[in-house]
C-alpha cells in the first residue's frame, strides 16, 4: 500500500513586510539583505566608528578642549565651526547605529570626511590626511552595506511628506 502525503499549504508569515519590500517582491525584484556575518561584521564596524567619533572625535570639539580649539584657530572659522563640527560627528554617530539611518548617517559622514580631507591637505599641509580617507571608506562600506536602509528611509520620509 502505498501512502499519500500532502505537504502544508504555505502560510503567511507573522512578520509584517515594509510598503518598499513589499513594493520590491511584487516588482520581482527582492534583493536579499546582507548574509549574516556580512550583517554583524559591518554592525560591529558601526560601533566602533560611532564610538571613535563620539568619544576621541566629537568629544573635545564639544567641550571645548583647548587643542580642538586651537585647531580650529588655525582654520580661521573659530569656535561655532568647532562646536558645528563636534555636534554633527556626534550626531553622525548616534545615527551610525540605529538601524533605519545607518546608511544616510555613513553617506553624510562621508561628506563629512571629504571635508576634513580637504582642511587637512590645506590648512595643515596633509600632516594627518589619511585619517579622514580611511573613515571615508569605511563609511562607504557602510552605506554601501546598508543602501536598503537608505531605501526604506527614503520611502518612509515620501510617504510622510
């Protein structure tokens, strides 16, 4: 005798599915999420760089410390682009690490970087110009990694507007 075995029909899944995956599966164009060592890898690099930038970066910009100070002296915009300049890495790196900004945090630090690439090679005879090189590509490894969270902000922020 042989037996007849009938396989479930599928179910739906309990997990709700954002307007833009949604949109994306309908379209025939899903694109799968970073495997997950890719995910906790570049996760891990997040912290990390939100911690550089908050603490050693933004920090003495923010307080105020006497060598940030001079530093920015030299630039000849003075204390409010030290303080501007302190509140946006801080800003940066607390969005480095919520998930849905990850990847527009790492695009505006790029910008960012280009920036202080820029005053280092000017203003300071590129004396420490790789530093701001080497966060701009890890920054864009980041928005890389992270370009779908860049795509739900952005269809968040449409569908609000």
């Amino acid at each position: 005798m042989s037996e007849a075995t009938t396989t479930p029909a599928p179910t739906a899944s309990a997990r709700p599915v954002s307007p833009s995956t949604a949109a994306a599966v309908s379209a025939g164009t899903a694109q799968a999420g970073p495997s997950r060592r890719t995910d906790i890898a570049v996760r891990t690099l997040q912290i990390v760089l939100a911690l550089f930038l908050a603490i050693p970066s933004a920090g003495p910009k923010i307080i105020g410390h006497s060598v940030a100070a001079e530093s920015f002296d030299e630039i000849g915009f003075g204390d409010w682009f030290m303080y501007l300049t302190g509140g946006l890495e801080l800003a940066g790196a607390i969005a480095l690490v919520v998930p849905i900004l990850s990847g527009a945090s790492a695009i505006a630090l790029i910008g960012l970087m280009i920036g202080a690439f820029i005053t280092q090679v000017t203003v300071f005879d590129g004396q420490n110009a790789l530093t701001p090189v080497i966060l701009l590509v890890l920054f864009a490894v980041v928005a890389w990694v992270r370009r779908q969270k860049t795509v739900e902000l952005a269809a968040l922020v449409r569908r609000r507007v």
